[in-house]
C-alpha cells in the first residue's frame, strides 16, 4: 500500500484545499528563552515537514501565510531576519518540491519585497511550474483586503463594465485565480481571528484552532484537524 493509500484510508472526507496560518513562532522561542527569529527558523523547518506529510493525501492545494502586509510594522531586524529565512528556506526546498511533484505558487505584492527574495521566489515558481502535484501557494507580503484592492484595480485597468462583474469574473482577478475556495483554514497559535487572511476565499470554509505553536505542530494536529474537517456537514447556506 501507498503512503497516500495508507494516510487516505483514515478519513472518509479530505479537504480539496487547506489554508494554514503557521502561527507562534515568536511565541515558541520566547518560551524557550531564544530570539524570536530562532522561532521563526523553527517554524520554517517545521514547515517543510508539514508540507511533506500533507502531499502524502491527495490534497491538492495548501496555502500557507508566511509574511502580511501588516507585518512591516514589526522591528526592522525580524522583517530582514524574515525575508532572509524565507529566502534560505526556498532555496532548500525547490529540490524537494520537484522530487515530490509540487508546484509553487506566491500570492500577494510581490513587487514590494526585497529584489533578492523576488528572485528567489521567481526562481523557484519557474523551477515548479510543470510539476502536476500540490499546489503549494505561498502567502507572502499578502493581505486579503489588499488582494480585494488590487482585484478592483485590475478591473478598472481593465475597463470591465461594472455590469459584468459577477462573483466568478472577480475571482479571476484575485491573486488566488484559478486555485479553489478554501475548504479548511487552520491556525495554529491559540489565536481566534483570520488577521486578513484570505478573507474572499474563506467564505465557507471550516475553521480548526488550535493552542499548539507552529514549531510544535505535528502530523498528529493535522490528522486531528483533517478528522475533525471529515465529520463536518457542510451546507453553504442551504438546508
């Protein structure tokens, strides 16, 4: 039996598309007595674990939320420490990602980054592109209001009249094209809010919190979580 065989077996119901939001790190390392970007370095390697578990169902697409829009306004070092992990952590990853099939994709302003870090994240887009796995969307320099913003200005740009614009067409416009609705958003951290996470695309999604710090999140939380999602009658409004 398969690894995906073995791992499907347990749930009669998988998500289609999972949205993590990875949070406390900073958390984590204070509580061990490190500096926050040691939390941060944690939870980057406990990241490439957990995208490694989660390819081994037959989920198709995870979105992850490493930097917001809203997290400029941390201490200058951290934001620089940041863009330097994320940097550190895609060039470890682009081997493992082709070896597993898994195309990345990066969602939000990505022009606003550091030109390294945009080239890093270039390279390793281009390097996934024809890998027909995973779609691994990286949620970086990303607000969901932002996203709504620009969507709206791509419209105007692209002088749509306002009466063609249905929720499909906006869709299409949203850094997100072509990927999914959420299905399940799981933040880790003991935190109970969204932060502008995807706000459009979870409209009816379900939500799994947890109290566990990212770097401490296992394949036990996201059994825990998938188990929880295949119990779940979802509705959308209906009866």
């Amino acid at each position: 039996m398969t690894a995906k065989a073995s791992t499907t077996k347990k749930f009669t119901i998988l998500p289609n598309h999972i949205a993590i939001v990875p949070d406390g790190n900073g958390r984590w390392a204070e509580r061990q007595g490190l500096p926050r970007l040691s939390g941060h370095r944690a939870g980057a390697e406990n990241t490439r674990r957990m995208i490694n578990y989660l390819n081994e169902y037959p989920i198709k697409y995870v979105t992850l939320y490493g930097f917001s829009t809203e997290n400029w306004s941390r201490p200058e070092e951290e934001v620089k420490g940041l863009f330097q992990i994320l940097t550190d952590f895609i060039g470890k990853c682009i081997p493992e990602l082709n070896q597993n099939g898994v195309k990345l994709r990066h969602l939000g302003r990505l022009n606003e980054l550091p030109p390294d870090l945009q080239s890093a994240i270039n390279g390793a887009v281009a390097a996934t592109k024809n890998n027909t796995g995973m779609t691994l969307s990286l949620a970086f320099n990303y607000g969901g209001r932002a996203e709504i913003l620009d969507a709206v200005r791509r419209l105007m740009a692209a002088g749509v009249p306002s009466k063609d614009i249905d929720e499909e067409l906006f869709s299409d416009y949203l850094y997100t094209a072509g990927l999914p609705d959420v299905d399940l958003l799981i933040r880790a951290g003991d935190e109970l809010r969204l932060s502008n996470f995807l706000i459009w695309q979870t409209a009816y999604s379900e939500y799994q919190f947890t109290k566990v710090l990212w770097p401490d999140f296992s394949k036990k939380d996201i059994d825990k979580a998938l188990l929880s999602f295949s119990r779940r009658q979802r509705r959308f409004g209906g009866l």
